[in-house]
C-alpha cells in the first residue's frame, strides 16, 4: 500500500468499510463454492436435479450476494476517489498561486496543465482500483487459506507455500516496471510541455520558416513518448503472462494432489471439489492486483507528484507562519520626501527596536487603520514596509534579494530599476505574495502579513507580468479574468480605458472574438493591453507590473504608455523595468543593484546625487 495513501483525508474510515465488505466478500465465496460442490456431489451420488433446488438457490444467493458486495465496494471507492481527486485538484491549483508563476515557469506550464486535468484523472482510477484490490489480496486469500486448512490440510500447505511466490514475483516485476514507468512519465512530461511550447511558437516559427525543422523535433519528441510507453507495455503483458502461469501450475498441483487421495479412497468428493473451487478464488486477488498494477501505475505517478506539490506549498506556507511567529518588528528610520526610508545600520536598528514595537502598538490600538486583521484593505491611509527581506532560492546559493528595506505610503507610483540580474522580478515576487522571504519582514498597516492575511493582500494586487497570458477563449472571457462575474458594459468598460477599442471594432464578433490558442492572434501590444484591461477591470488598488514593456518596439512601448499612465492615478503601482524613459512620471524610485538597494529617492533627487541612478541614466545615454 502506497506510503502517502494513509495521510489522505478521510481515507480510514473508507478503509475500515472497505474491509469490512472484503470480509464479507469472502464469506460470499465460500458460501457458493460449499452450496455449489454440495450440489454437484448429491448429483453425482445419484440424486436428482429437483432435490437439489435449495442448495442451488443458496449457491445463486450467495452468487449474487458477492456480486452486489463487490458493487458496493467498487461505489465506495469510486466516491471516496471522485472526492480525493477533486480535493487535491484544488489544493494543487492554490499551492500553484502560493509558489507563484516562477514555479510555472520552472516546471512547465504543459505539465501543470496536464496534472491538473489528466494526472488527477489517473490518480482517481487508481485509487477505485487499489483500494478494492489491495484490501482484498490482504483479508480474502487468508480467509479462504483457513477454510481450506479445515477440509484438507495438504492442499491448504501447497496453497500457502506457493502464494508468497507469487507475490515475490510480483514485487520483482513491480520493480522494474516502477522503473519503466518513471522514464515513461519523464517523456510524458517532457511531450506535454514540448506541446505547449510548440503551440505557443508555432506562429514565430511560421514567420522565420522553421517550421518544417521544427516537425523533425516533435517526431523525436513523440518516438522517445512511443518507445517509452511500449516498453512499459511490454513488461505488463509479460507480467500478466507469468502470473496466470504461476497460477494455473498452482492451481494445477492442488487438483493433482486432491484427484490421487480421491483415487485412493483418502478424501471424500464434497470436500475435494470444495478446494478444488476455491484454489483459483485464492490466487484471484492477487492477479487482480498483478493485472491492475500497470494500470494504475501512471495514477500513482501522478499522484505522487501532485502530493509533492501540496507539500511544497505547505512547506512554503509553514516557513511563512514560523517567519511570522519568530521575528519581531525592525526599527523605521528617517523617511524621505516620497515616502521611503533607507537601510538603517544594525546598531541604530537594535537601539530603536524596543521602542518602535510600542510605538507601533500602540498605532495598532487608537488608530482604525491600523488595527489588527487579518483583512487587507489598501487606501491613501496604508502603509507597506519591508525590514530586511532576504530572498535565497537554495539553501547554499546566493541570495536574490539581501537586506532589503523601505517603506511606501498611501497611492504612489513606485518605480524599480535595475540591470538584469540586480533582483527586479524576485522584489516584485515578493510584494506579490508569490516568494516568501528567507528572513525579514513584509508589514501592510505596521502589521506583519501573516499567512491569515496573504490570500486578503492578494485579493489587493493585480499583476501584469511581461508575456501575460492570453487563454484560450473570448477576447471579453480573457479581460473577465480577476471578475468572472462583471457585465459586458463593465468589460466594455475596461476596454475602451485599456485602448483597446479599435482592435474590438475590428474584430468580427467583437467582444465576444476568440483569442488565444485556436483564435485571432494578438500582437504584443495588444497582449499587455488586455493584461492592463484586466486590471482595471478587477478594481484593485495595488498593481505590480514587471518588465510590462520590455519586448515590444519603442513606437508601442511609448503609445502603450500614454495608456497606462492616467490608469496608475489613485493606486499604488510598483513597476519593475529598465526602461529609465518611465523614471520621471514616478513619484520614487528604488535603485536595485546586485540584490539590494542601492539608492531611494525622485527623479530629480536621484539626478543630482550623481550615484548609480545617474550612472545609468549616463550609461544609455536616454534623455529624460
């Protein structure tokens, strides 16, 4: 039985039913196998087909009976599966929006996409099917096995000797087909993302005419997923071969044995032809695992990796809520003109330390907008602050983000800069809620974000990241993203504010025109035009836009911001980017260099302190 099968929610009292009704189950198959050689001996004893009747409705009671038990049992563990893959789809998807879209990236969008549908699918059949299977190879044989030893010893001996055989043979084929199966699911993987990167290429590669190379790359793509999945079809059907032999030479050494003692006067018919009925009842269940075993193979698999997911998640969440239990509030130092304040030494953060967390207290308890909850409201009001953020990805790699600290208040246009590499996406991650800092602190409102108030401060923000994504649906379905439930004047709405009218005008079905994969294609543009629509729409207050503009031409980068602009009035918007042309329209600015921040401050203020702001201005040699 499968490790991680007995920490499933709710899984031992379907265990405990199910084992009860297995139980059952093979009183059922003994009942019939008694009723039915019972028959068949008063037959051979001369007794006549009308005498007989009883037995043989008893025999057709308990036919009938196993039947509707193991009907029962297939329900049990068909509801049981239908929930549990229902549930952890769901826990799936939300620990995919805790991890955040670097995870995605990471693990590939194909193959999250394909778990999510498929992988759970799989996970659901193999749990109807190992529940039942596995339950009854643990509590049938054995039942049988003691029947048996009470009409005949022998065959009770030869039974025992030769089902550990069996299963011995089988946990020898499991390993190498959990081998097999490991590289199938590997090629699956990789098909699946290869297929999603494919479509999603697949006009680009038209454009540069590779698209006949690129067939040449989908064939061995698919050849390696073939030969992957027929090797592992291989090993079943030679499995399957081995265990009906092993059986049947079992089978067959019990029927020898009870036909010489029958000959020789040693054992009675009614007995014999007992054994001799329930032998193959005995090595039943363990075929039935054997034959499912493969089957169910890829469920597991899947289950295992959708498990693993849930659990870095959970990891992940458990950091976040001990950060927040064990680290204490770091002191605030002087505040600039726009609102952010610098790193201040550790010295000056010890002194002050004590007397910030009272001051901050005592905020919490006379000011309404700073009282404790654990629902997120962003205003002029509010507060954001970060207090020596460290971000590392591995525990012995370097940190992304180190010391990081500053403070923003009320609705401001907060612009990040940085060369590539300096810690602009990780920074903008971390606001996001998708990357839990190593060490430090994000406070909303002097209140440190617990995990209570991570999914609050996300209902805050809307992000709009550098290739946004276009799903596969209406141009109104695409824009409906953050509010499923808004009316078409409010979509309409959107769009007429996000520039988007002309492209709707010209589309045939108007708001209602596929996009996306299978629709009309966007330019990039357009694809961010529908990212900023999207934004709107949701109303939210917080928008977190990283690198928005950086692969389109200057024409569209320029006319897009003349767009976004106004938008960014009356929210807090963090826009993460190398574009300096930006820099002047914001009200601060955060210097990003090798992970930490360099230098705060305006425009302006930046320009005449001639450090690495300047530096960069100088180095592109941009007019702003």
């Amino acid at each position: 039985m499968g490790r991680g099968l007995l920490k499933l929610p709710g899984i031992r009292p379907v265990l405990a039913l199910a084992s009860a009704l297995v139980l059952l189950q093979a009183m059922t198959i003994i009942m019939q196998a008694k009723w039915l050689a019972e028959a068949i001996t008063a037959l051979f004893e001369g007794s006549s087909i009308t005498e007989q009747y009883p037995v043989l409705l008893l025999f057709l009671a308990a036919f009938a009976a196993r039947y509707a038990i193991s009907f029962w049992l297939q329900r049990v563990a068909l509801r049981y599966a239908e929930k549990t893959g229902t549930d952890l789809r769901r826990q799936m998807v939300e620990q995919w929006f805790r991890l955040g879209p670097r995870f995605a990236k990471t693990e590939g969008t194909g193959h999250l996409v394909t778990l999510a549908r498929e992988g759970t699918a799989q996970y659901k059949t193999y749990l109807e099917l190992f529940i039942p299977r596995m339950l009854g190879m643990g509590f049938t044989p054995i039942v049988i096995l003691l029947y048996v030893f009470k009409l005949d010893v022998m065959s009770g001996i030869i039974l025992m000797l030769t089902l550990p055989i069996l299963i011995v043979f089988m946990i020898l084929v499991g390993l190498a087909a959990q081998r097999k199966m490991d590289g199938q699911f590997k090629s699956y993987k990789a098909l699946a993302n290869h297929f999603v990167d494919t479509l999603r290429g697949l006009e680009t590669l038209k454009t540069l005419g590779q698209s006949g190379k690129h067939a040449n790359t989908i064939v061995r793509v698919s050849q390696r997923y073939r030969k992957a999945t027929l090797s592992t079809l291989r090993m079943a059907f030679l499995s399957s071969f081995a265990l009906d032999f092993f059986t049947m030479l079992s089978v067959a050494s019990v029927a020898v044995g009870l036909g010489l003692r029958l000959t020789e006067g040693q054992m009675l018919l009614g007995p014999a032809l007992t054994v001799l009925i329930l032998a193959p009842e005995y090595f039943l269940p363990v075929r039935m695992v054997g034959a499912d075993y493969h089957a169910t193979l890829d469920g597991k698999e899947a289950g295992a990796a959708i498990e693993q997911m849930i659990e870095r998640g959970k990891a992940a969440e458990e950091r976040q809520r001990e950060a927040y239990a064990n680290t204490v509030f770091q002191a605030e130092v002087e505040t600039d003109g726009a609102g952010v304040v610098h790193q201040p030494s550790s010295g000056t953060r010890s002194l002050l330390s004590s007397t910030i967390r009272v001051v901050l207290r005592e905020e919490s308890t006379r000011d309404p907008v700073y009282a404790p909850s654990s629902k997120l409201l962003w205003n002029a009001g509010s507060r954001l602050a970060l207090t020596d953020v460290q971000v590392r990805h591995e525990e012995e790699g370097p940190c992304s983000l180190e010391d990081v600290t500053f403070q923003i208040s009320g609705l401001a246009k907060v612009g990040i800069i940085g060369a590539s590499g300096s810690g602009k996406s990780t920074l903008i991650d971390v606001l996001a809620g998708f990357q839990l800092p190593t060490s430090g602190q994000v406070l909303v409102n002097s209140q440190p974000v617990s995990p209570e108030m991570m999914d609050s401060w996300r209902t805050q923000t809307a992000a709009i990241p550098q290739h946004p994504y276009i799903f596969s649906g209406s141009l109104a379905d695409n824009v409906r993203f953050y509010m499923p439930e808004a009316s078409d004047a409010e979509v309409a709405g959107a769009i007429a504010a996000a520039g988007l009218n002309k492209l709707v005008t010209s589309l045939p079905k108007g708001l209602y025109e596929p996009i996306g994969a299978g629709g009309r294609q966007l330019s990039g543009g357009q694809e961010q035009r529908v990212a900023l629509a999207r934004a709107l729409l949701s109303a939210r207050p917080v928008l977190l836009l990283d690198e928005p503009t950086a692969h389109l031409d200057v024409e569209t980068e320029y006319e897009l911001k003349q767009t976004m602009l106004p938008i960014f009035e009356g929210k807090l918007v963090f826009l993460a980017t190398h574009r300096l042309h930006w820099m002047p329209h914001m009200d601060c600015i955060i210097v990003m260099d090798g992970g930490t921040i360099a230098e705060t401050g305006t425009h302006e203020k930046l320009l005449a302190k001639q450090g690495v702001y300047y530096q960069m201005i100088q180095a592109q040699m941009e007019a702003v």
